[in-house]
C-alpha cells in the first residue's frame, strides 16, 4: 500500500478538522483523501510530537507541512519574535 503524502493545506485542514472533534472520515472526505492517510498522518504527528514536543510539531505542521518543518520551526521563530516585539 502506498500512502501520500498531504500538501500543507490539507494537512493544516486536517489538524484544524481534528481538533474540532471531526472523524478520520469525515476528514478524509473534506481533503480529498482516504482514510488511510488520514490515520497514517494523524499517527506521525503523534509519534513525531512525542520526539519533538507538540506544540512544535504542530506550528511546524500549519506552516509548512511536516516535509517543511525544518523551515516551519525557523519562519515560526521569526514570526514569534516579530509578534513579541510588537507587544512591548
């Protein structure tokens, strides 16, 4: 079986769809794809936030997607500290 990978619209689709309580299925239907790769995906966020903690697995996730959480980490940073200067 050969699982794809999500684009990082679907997977922030997807995160965001989960988080609101929604199915396996019901998101799959909403993203276009199948179940499978819905729990083959949502399984890797997990396994990968128990590496990497959750709230940067996460932020890397909406970004860029996990193949770009590289960048996502460091434009998330970025983004943070712009963020935090703008509050003081």
């Amino acid at each position: 079986m050969i699982i794809m990978a999500l684009d990082a619209k679907q997977l922030a689709k997807l995160l965001k769809l989960r988080a609101l309580g929604w199915s396996q299925k019901d998101i799959a239907e909403a993203i276009g794809q199948s179940q499978q790769v819905v729990a083959y995906q949502l399984k890797k966020l997990r396994e990968q936030s128990m590496k990497e903690g959750v709230d940067n697995v996460f932020s890397a996730a909406l970004l860029g997607g996990i193949a770009g959480a590289a960048g996502g980490f460091a434009l998330a940073a970025m983004m943070f500290e712009q963020f935090t200067k703008k509050e003081e």
